[in-house]
C-alpha cells in the first residue's frame, strides 16, 4: 500500500491539533503494515514538469492549485491512499477512485489494514 498525504496531514504531525493523536496512530499502523507512506514534492523540494502538467489535466478548475499538485502527485506515485484534512481534496481523490482518510474529524473514518 501507498499512502499519500497532504500538507494538511503534515502539519499535524508537527503542531498538535485535535486530530494529531488519531493520525499518529494510523502513520504508525500504515508502517507496521509496511507501506509506502509519501506526499507531494509540496512537503520538500521543488516541483517536477509532470506534476504540473497532470495537475492542470486533472483538475482545471475544481479544486485549488496546492490540493491539485497533492493529487496529481498522488496519481504519479500509485498512491491506494490519500490523507488530508481538506473537503474539497478528498472529494477529488474519491472521484479518482483514491481511497481517502481524515482521522480525528466527524467525517473520518477508521483504517482497516
């Protein structure tokens, strides 16, 4: 499994939120499990051409422009998971057929490995 996660889900595990304990948990259970756990280039380095080209192919106007280079890089890497805590990015990535988690919210639901 490949697990995607957004600027969103980062954060968190950097500022205590209500929702860090939950996603703490859920990126301890994905490792044990041995998956790929990775985010867009937005969290480290420079973007590539391919990035912005199926960004701008994907999602011309539905989404912003950051939550379409999260998923377009989601899409690059084969990612079966996207974690975010975004309305509008989830939605995306379901349509994409993405799996999606948003951990310590009304709406997130609970991983089954």
């Amino acid at each position: 499994m490949r697990g995607c996660f957004d600027s969103s889900a980062l954060i968190k595990r950097v500022i205590t939120e209500v929702e860090s304990p939950a996603l703490v948990n859920v990126v301890r259970d994905l490792h044990a499990h041995g998956a790929a756990l990775q985010t867009s280039v937005l969290g480290a380095v420079e973007i590539s051409d391919p990035v912005i080209t199926l960004a701008r192919r994907l999602f011309p106007t539905s989404i912003r422009s950051l939550d379409a280079i999260h998923l377009a890089s989601a899409v690059l890497i084969s990612a079966d998971l996207v974690v975010a805590y975004d309305r509008r990015l989830l939605t995306a990535a379901s349509e994409l057929g993405l799996r999606t988690l948003s951990l310590g919210t009304e709406s997130g639901q609970e991983l089954g490995l």
